[in-house]
C-alpha cells in the first residue's frame, strides 16, 4: 500500500519506480479524499509516519518513508 498525494512528485515517481518494476500495488491520494475516509487515511498515515509526509509505502510489515529506490528495492527483495 501507498499513501500519496495527487500532486506529489515523489509520489508519482514511486508508482512509476513500482510500475517499471511490475509490482502491483494500491494507493491512496490521500489529497483527493473527502470527509471521514480522508480523516481515517490521514490518521493512518500518521500512525505510520507521525511526521505525515509522503509518499508512505508499506512493504509486508515494513514502512518506508518518500521515494528511496534502494529501500523498496531490498524491501521487494529485487
């Protein structure tokens, strides 16, 4: 799972990284959600990432914060 924002530039280039890798994936724009599923993501964001910043990847039960292509890599196991 990916959080994102819809106009984040990190964000865009770790779909693409996943995409390029062929790794299925879902996401959140967490900037396109409206009322309590927004809230709901925000609040799960910020369990995982307290600093609330994105993108926030969850790879099994490892959490990695923005776009670091080593760290997803490793976490993928490619």
């Amino acid at each position: 799972m990916i959080y994102t924002l819809s106009t984040c530039s990190h964000c865009r280039a770790a779909k693409r990284f996943l995409d390029d890798c062929q790794v299925h994936y879902e996401f959140e724009d967490v900037d396109l959600l409206q009322g309590e599923e927004r809230k709901s993501a925000i609040e799960k964001v910020r369990e995982l990432n307290p600093a609330c910043s994105f993108p926030t990847i969850i790879i099994e039960e490892k959490v990695i914060v923005g776009f670091k292509e080593n760290e997803i890599r490793e976490a993928l196991g490619i």
